[in-house]
C-alpha cells in the first residue's frame, strides 16, 4: 500500500508517513463510533475506536478522512517551559506565511528580566479532597549527589542497533475519556521549540551567566568595598621595557559584575596571584551600570594596570561601547604600546553565545561583536596573539578558531556554558593561572592551555564536592589554530557526503533525529563536531562513513578537552549548525560566507534551514538563498491529530500501537499525567509533565501511571514539570523535574536532578517562574539559602470555569526542612483515579495526541516481565538470581557466584564501576564436560526491551577448568565494565537456554 498523499510505500500497520508526515492509520482499519462525552471513569476494555484525522493538504489533495482536531488551525505545543530570552519563534498558533513575527537576535543572557506577573493563588478550597496520602515519609536527609562523570565518552553510531525505542525508565502516564486541557500551554512549534528539553538549563547553567546559583533568592543592598588598595589613581603608566608576556583582559561587566560581582571577583584573584615582573596585566573594563568595587566607575569604561597585588587607573574613556570594534582594536594597541612584550595574551570577559549570537553584551550600548568582527578588530591592530582566551560561554567553535586562526596561535574557550567565581570558587582561576605562567615558566601556549583545561575543570570538580551542589555541568577546550584548516576541510568532506542522502533520499527525517540526539548546548545551534559525525558511523554508505571517521580524527588532532557531568557528548569544538532556530540563519549565514565556506556546505545549510521554514510555514524568514523543498507539495506539517484510535487493549494494560516505521520520524514524546476523586468530577489535578516512558516488547507505549513520584512530606504529592531530560553517550539518562512552589513568595519551580546514578532525584536550586504559563524567568536560577521560606503548591484545572489554577499545599518551611521532607514515593492510587496523555511529536511538526485517559498504575502492569523473551525486562527484580531453562544441564543446581577477579564487587552479584570483569561461575561436578555458550546484554537503566535483548554487547563460550581443587565454568565479561545492569544468558550444547542471571555495576 502506498501513501496516498506522497505516494511513499507503507509497511504494514504504519500509522505515520515518513516521506510526508501525514497520518495514515485509517488505511489500515475500520471507523469506530465516537467516545462517549462523559466525565472520565476508569474502563475495563480498551476504549472505543476513532476514526482517524488526516488534515487537507495545502496543495488541495483531499484524504479520506476528517480535518484536524483544531477548528481554527492547528495548535503547536510547548513541550516544556521555555526560557524568555531564548531566540524562539513564537508560535501559540500555526505561523502563516504572510508575516509571523520573531525575535530579533540578541547576545545570550540579556539583562535580567522581571518575573511575569503571577495569576493570584485561589485561597485553598476547604471542600476538596486532599492530595493523594500515602504512608507518612521518613525523614530523610539530601541524598549525596553523584560524582562528575568522567572526561568525554568514547562517541557512539546511531546505526548498528535495531532502530525500535528505546525503553525508557518506567514514568508517568494516564487517560481519560473526557478531554481537559493538556499540561502545558501550547506554546512552540515542534522544529523550533521541541528540543527546549536541551534549552531549559539547569541551574546556574543558564548560557553566559556565571552568577546564576545566587546566595540570595531576592535582591540585596551592596555596600561597595573601601581599601587602600582599591584606591585607583589617574595616571598613565607607560612600561617602556619589553616583558615576557602581556595579558590584554578585555572585561563586559554587563550583569554578571551588576548582579552577581564576577567580574569584581576575578579582579580580586588576579590581585591575589604572585607573577614575576615579566607579566603584565592590562585591563579595560565597561558596560555596566553597577560595578561591585570602589575602583571602576558605573557606566563608565576605564583601563587598569594590576601589578604586586595592586590595581591602578590608567585611563578613563568616559561612556564608550564595548560592543564596538573600534574599541577593541583601540585597546589592544593601547596595550601594546605601554605594555610591549614578547608574546601577547587577550583575555575576552562577559557573556557569549558562539555563531550567530556572538560574543559580549554592553549594559548601556546594543550590540555584541560577532567572530569575524573580534577577528576585524585584532586585524586593524596589526597583533598576532600566542592565544585568545574566552571567560565567556559557547565560544569554543570551529567558527570562532577559523575567524581568529590567522591572529592566534591557540583558542581556549568552552563548548558550553562557563562558570564565573562571584558565589561558588570557580570558573577560570585567575589566581593559579598567572601564577603558572609568571614565574620561571618556559613553556608555550600549548602548556598553559592545557593547564587553564585542567585547572578548571578541577575547580570545578573541587566546588562540587564540597558544596554537595553537583549541577556545575560544564567543559573547556584548548584550540591549536595550526590544525583548523584540516578540521573545515573535513568537515565540508563529511557534510558534501551527507547532502544526497538528506535531500534526494529519504534521509530528511534521519538527520533531524540524528541531529536531535547530540546533545543540546543550551539556546544556541552548536552541534558537537565529533558528536555529529559519530552518528553516521556505520550508517552503511562508505563515503558518509569514511568522512566521518576523517573529521572525528582531525578534530582529536586539534583539541585538548575534558567535561562533566552530562556533558558526555562534549569532545571539545562545536559548530554552527542551524537547527532548532532557523530564524537566526542570515546572521549564522554571513559567517559561513567571510569565512569561506564552500558553496557545498552553505548550500546544504541553505536547503535544510528552507524546508524547516517552509514546514513552520514561516518562508518570510528566508533570505534570497531560500530553496523550496523538492518534496513541498507532499508536506504535510503543524496538524495536531487525536489518536484515540491507536490504542490497544494488551495484556492487562493499554498501549498506543506504534511500528518500527512510525518511530523512524517521531522526534519526542511528552507524558502528562493527572488524577481525579469521585466525589469532584469538576476537577482534575495535575501531577505533571515527563519525559520518560516505557515500552513493552512490540514497541508500544504503555499507559501506565508512574509508581513513584515527588512527595514532600507535610504537602503531599506536589505537580512537576520536567525542565529537561537527555541520555548522554555513555548510556546514562539525567532529568530535571521543577516541583511549583512559592519559594519566598514568588512562583518558582524547585528543581529535582534525578539520573541513572541518582534515580530518587536530589533538590538542588530553584528558578523564578510563572508557573500557569510555564515561563521561567530570565537570569533567576538560585541556590537556596537558610532564610528561604518554601511553599509547595499543585495545579489545578476547574472544568465548570475552564480555568487553570494552583493551591498551597501547607505552610512555608525552610530549605533545610524541604530537603530533608522530601521523598521519591511511591503512589497510592487506591483513593484515586489516575489519568495520563501523551503528545507524540514528528519531524514534521504534527502532534499526535492522546487526551487525558485512564491509566493503570505501573506497577500493576506485567508486561511480560516473567518471560525471558516477553516483553520489557525490569532487571532489578533479577539481580542475584539465576533461572533455569534447563534442569538437566551440568549447570541446574550447582553452586554459582558472580565474582570479581580484583576485589571489585560491593555485594552479591552488585559491583563497583571499577572491576575488570564480570564472571558468573558454577562449581561442578568432575564428569562435567560440556562447553557452554553464553551472550551478555547490557542496559543503563534495569529496563530491557527488544532493543537492547537483540544486541548482544558480548559473545563468548566456556569450557570445564579445575582450580583450587574444584572444576568450575566461568562466564565472563572483560573490558569497559560501564555501570548499569548486565543480564547473561548461557546456552547449552544443543543450542538451548540453559539460564539466565543479571548483575548490577555501580559507581564507586
């Protein structure tokens, strides 16, 4: 059967086209009466059947089947908050060729924002029915954060692997037969806002913004410091010999100084540093309104020289732009000429958001200065820099090296966010770097980025473990500019490679989820170099794999890098690569084009950034490079469709019917999850909004409420809105969850980390926010302190009013209080009736919907997890046990163990991340001589589907030895033991299954 729309062949029983994104699941099968229109009851049978949607398409081609659900347009939905300043298109409804408005560009992290006004809390309604009550919480004190994780994974191929979904950790789900309004508002469209799981950034991670893990929840009064070192004079200093090194620090204060006193910081450490006298240090310092000093001038831009522990004016230019190129080339010459050296260092200070945004935001002037325009400026100077080095995010790109190779020997800068030192002792360490290099230091540029890579990343890691905050997801990259030639000219080798089979075969639909699964650094398009190329790996075309394995090889010979925590998909250089806001692409454009970008590689950019417009329907963002899609007639985009029809009745549970074909185009899904009381059907409470779910072995989403979820003791069950959730390299998942609460009494979402290391989640800061809207407010990511006062609340939907609200849980308690109160419970759904939905997103921005239906808890759901082959295993009910297939083999019955040849193991059959091996052994009999083949299967996170039982990570076979006076079997695993869970299964002679066991392995 073929799509009768775009004409593509149809696997049996698939339910999205993925040439065109139309929905043809009504090919395949009968209408069915309409659900009846009444509150929501649970049901016992699978609900009854819709006929399924398709919308009109543009080009007037008529499907048989009915419009979209949306009578005035289709409705794009947000799947998360979305932060303010982010340069996201705007889109509550379907945008329309005729002028949709977007945002112009501006600098990452703008100045700080004011909260949007909070809807007024309704006063708690004395006759609803309380939260749903489980047995009173222990009081249990902050779970230990995880360590960092270690330095960059080794990457990983998309291919090679049954492409089915992954299972993720069992969530939340629920349904309904009456439809109440989804959490959240629609907001975003899917190609611009989907991603914003990867754009919400976590505390004090937000692009640029080093203050952001404040120590105080609402402003304070500064009282500016007064030393007799402080005091500044004004008289230029000229140093008229020639020094080793001169330092140029060109420092923004913007509000990270305002705010958050970085810059006043950094300032203090560079004072407190004990260089020798062959080491100047020259700064320029402006764009802010409020310095944190006694020595710089609010609103002015000043100059300084910092020498024995002592700063001194030199100059005051008055009110001068920062943001100007003319008054970068003017410093550098400036410094030149009083401070000649041997070897000059530029040091660029404030925010950054690498290609198109750029570096530098002025409090008091517009603007910022892109790479080629930082490039402009030290090229007017006549200056060739040992290295340029970025105290400022996302600066470390294959743009930035390429404008400033001809100018700079090495870039140091970051991938991702950086941290600065206002609050927490980190960011560039001022004080150990200059000591490094000023005194008796005979080393180079190579040397001392190396050591600024290591030194701050160790601060880092240092900061973390005392302060017990483990959300300082950070890296840092040393550039060698000598090998940035060879690095582009792989990388336009890898991209000619790739444009056949992205826009003249059905590769369209391939790269935007390949794309989607690097990695996010933060509301930018950068895509990690190595990370995008690891996906095409083994995709099965020698070129586009010889290509990959070229760029991934060059890019290793150019940097020196380490990261954190998530930032697995971090190896070192990032590059522009528009994606999630096509309408910035002019401005990333012009980079490509005065950098001399092939025509190849602007043209492949030109195509892709074409058809997303054209599928955001927003073609008037496009310059004179638009190229519409060869495909456009067949397009169908920004339909919302209700799926009803594609739920099954299982085994016990219900699952929304989805085939290989269909997951080849969908891009994410969102759970929302709520519950009712039978004696108030007028009213829905909401749990909230996830991002993880579980599939049964078919590959069918199964509606299932999640067993856990987030309890504070004295509140109840509070509603949650996942912030973000992404699954590194190495395997391990990491989840933010903002539980609402009035947090010194301003909405704000408390935000959880859970991940594969800390599953019960830790609370770890908060940001301001509406949380009716979802909008989290600009720069407002805290940590808590001991005078915060801390209300938990819930959302509610009042069905009578069509209104959403929310209500105090309890009284305000004290961050200490919350943490300790705080629990991952388990639900009681006994008093309840639990609901879940799902809005299930394709490349083409349609959303499939589910509305609110009943849910069955998770865990009564059995999905075949008593079966080897049935179903989706959960291995933690496994750990430490074997099952026997085969009660005759010389294994039934015999004494077994899992050990670990280097002491390695923490209990039975659970070891630490650092053993060498896995061995299963089986002490025997002496007549025993059989020789057994076994395969080892491995999961990050205890679920194993289909996915992960059809890909064995390891295939070995074991013969009878005698040792220590016993004959013994050893089945074992050798080589990256990565922590997870590990099932084995062992085969005898014959080909049958002889038994099964898992084992776990955690982090030491």
């Amino acid at each position: 059967m073929h799509c009768p729309n775009c004409g593509k062949e149809l696997k049996d029983n698939q339910k999205f086209c993925g040439g065109c994104g139309s929905n043809v699941s009504g090919l395949w099968q009968q209408a069915a009466p309409a659900p009846v229109e009444a509150a929501p009851e649970p049901v016992a049978e699978a609900a009854p059947v819709l006929p399924d949607p398709v919308p009109v398409a543009e080009t007037g081609t008529v499907l048989p089947a009915p419009e979209p659900i949306a009578e005035t347009g289709p409705v794009l939905p947000a799947p998360e908050p979305v932060v303010e300043t982010g340069p996201v298109l705007p889109a509550p409804e379907p945008i329309v060729e005729s002028g949709p408005v977007l945002p112009d560009p501006v600098p990452v992290e703008a100045t700080p924002v004011e909260a949007a006004p909070i809807v007024a809390a309704p006063a708690p309604i004395e006759a609803a029915p309380a939260p749903v009550e489980v047995a009173p919480a222990p009081v249990v004190a902050a779970a230990p954060a995880p360590a960092p994780a270690p330095a960059p994974a080794p990457v990983q191929s998309a291919f090679g692997e049954t492409p089915a979904p992954v299972a993720q950790a069992p969530a939340a789900q629920a349904t309904a037969t009456t439809e109440a309004p989804k959490k959240k508002k629609n907001i975003v469209g899917l190609i611009i806002g989907l991603a914003a799981a990867g754009l919400v950034v976590i505390i004090g991670a937000i692009v640029g913004v080093a203050f952001l893990i404040s120590n105080a929840g609402k402003e304070t009064e500064r009282t500016k410091r007064t030393t007799e070192e402080d005091d500044p004079t004004t008289t230029t200093t000229v140093v008229e010999e020639t020094a080793s090194r001169t330092i140029m620090v060109y420092a923004i204060g913007t509000d990270l100084e305002s705010n958050g006193a970085c810059l006043s910081a950094d300032v203090k450490e560079m004072l407190a540093a004990t260089p020798s006298d062959d080491l100047n240090i020259v700064l320029q310092t402006g764009g802010c309104s409020d310095f944190q000093n006694t020595y710089m001038q609010d609103g002015a831009t000043q100059r300084f020289a910092i020498a024995n522990g002592n700063i001194k004016e030199l100059d005051n230019l008055g009110d001068v732009s920062m943001v100007e190129t003319a008054s970068l080339t003017d410093f550098i010459n400036f410094a030149k000429t009083n401070y000649p050296a041997e070897h000059y260092i530029l040091v660029m200070w404030d925010h950054g958001g690498g290609v198109p945004l750029g570096f530098g935001f002025d409090e008091l002037h517009d603007g910022t200065l892109t790479d080629v325009e930082i490039a402009e400026a030290i090229k007017n100077s006549d200056t060739q820099f040992e290295s340029v080095i970025f105290n400022a995010c996302l600066m470390g790109s294959l743009e930035v090296s390429k404008a400033l190779q001809p100018y700079a020997e090495y870039i140091v800068a970051a991938e991702s966010p950086t941290w600065g030192s206002a609050y927490y002792d980190i960011g560039i360490n001022y004080t150990n770097f200059l000591n490094y290099i000023g005194q008796d230091f005979d080393g180079d540029a190579s040397d001392y980025g190396k050591f600024i890579v290591r030194d701050y990343m160790d601060t880092v890691e240092n900061t973390q473990n005392q302060t017990g905050f483990y959300g300082i997801d950070t890296c840092m990259s040393s550039i060698d500019t000598d090998n940035v030639d060879e690095v582009l000219e792989a990388y336009e080798k890898f991209i000619a490679a790739l444009d056949t089979r992205v826009f003249q075969q059905d590769g369209y639909a391939e790269y935007i989820q390949l794309r989607d699964d690097c990695g996010s650094f933060e509301s930018t398009d950068s895509v990690d170099l190595t990370t995008l190329a690891s996906k095409y790996i083994n995709c099965g075309d020698p070129a586009i794999e010889s290509a990959a394995s070229s760029l991934i090889n060059e890019v290793g010979n150019c940097v020196f890098t380490e990261s954190n925590n998530s930032y697995t998909y971090a190896h070192g250089m990032t590059t522009y690569a528009p994606f999630l806001y096509p309408n910035y692409y002019n401005e990333g454009r012009e980079s490509f084009l005065v950098l001399g970008y092939s025509d190849t590689t602007v043209k492949f950019y030109d195509k892709f950034v074409s058809k997303e417009l054209y599928i955001l329907k927003a073609t008037n963002y496009a310059g004179d490079w638009y190229i519409e899609p060869s495909d456009a007639r067949d397009i169908q985009s920004g339909n919302q469709y209700d799926i009803s029809n594609l739920v099954v009745q299982m085994d016990g549970y219900e699952a929304i019917e989805l085939y290989e074909e269909d997951w080849d185009i969908i891009r994410e899904v969102k759970v929302t999850l709520a519950y009712t009381f039978d004696d108030d059907p007028d009213t829905i409470y909401y749990m909230g909004t996830d991002y993880q779910y579980a599939c049964d072995s078919n590959g069918y989403i199964i509606l299932q409420n999640p067993t856990n979820w987030v309890f504070v003791k004295g509140f109840g069950f509070v509603t949650c809105e996942c912030l973000k959730y992404e699954v590194g390299e190495d395997g391990k998942w990491y989840k933010y969850l903002g539980a609402e609460a009035l947090v010194n009494g301003e909405t704000a979402y408390v935000v959880i980390a859970f991940s594969t290391d800390e599953p019960d989640g830790t609370i770890v800061g908060y940001y301001t926010a509406d949380i009716i809207s979802d909008t989290i407010t600009s720069n407002s990511a805290y940590q808590f302190t001991e005078d915060d006062q801390i209300i938990f609340v819930e959302e509610y939907y009042d069905i009578p009013s069509d209104s959403l609200e929310y209500m105090e849980l309890g009284t305000a308690v004290s961050y200490e209080t919350a943490v300790a109160n705080y629990k991952y419970s388990r639900v009681d759904y006994v008093d309840v009736n639990g609901y879940i939905g799902f809005d299930i997103y394709d490349v083409y921005n349609n959303d499939y919907r589910l509305p609110l239906r009943p849910g069955t808890p998770a865990y009564e759901i059995d999905a075949g997890r008593d079966g080897y082959d049935e179903g989706t295993i959960d291995a933690t009910y496994m750990v430490g046990f074997v099952t026997f297939y085969d009660d005759n083999c010389s294994l039934a019955n015999a004494p077994c163990d899992w050990i670990s040849y280097n002491g390695q193991i923490k209990e039975d059959s659970v070891y630490y991340s650092g053993t060498d091996a896995l061995s299963l052994t089986f002490d025997v009999t002496a007549d025993a001589s059989e020789t057994y083949t076994y395969s080892y299967y491995y999961s990050s996170d205890s679920m194993f589907s289909e996915r992960e039982m059809s890909d064995s990570i390891y295939n070995g076979s074991a013969s009878l030895v005698e040792e220590d006076g016993a004959y013994r079997y050893h089945f074992d695993l050798t080589g990256d033991i990565q922590p997870g869970y590990y099932i084995i299964a062992v085969d005898s002679p014959s080909g049958d299954r002889a038994c099964i066991s898992v084992c776990q392995v955690v982090e030491s």
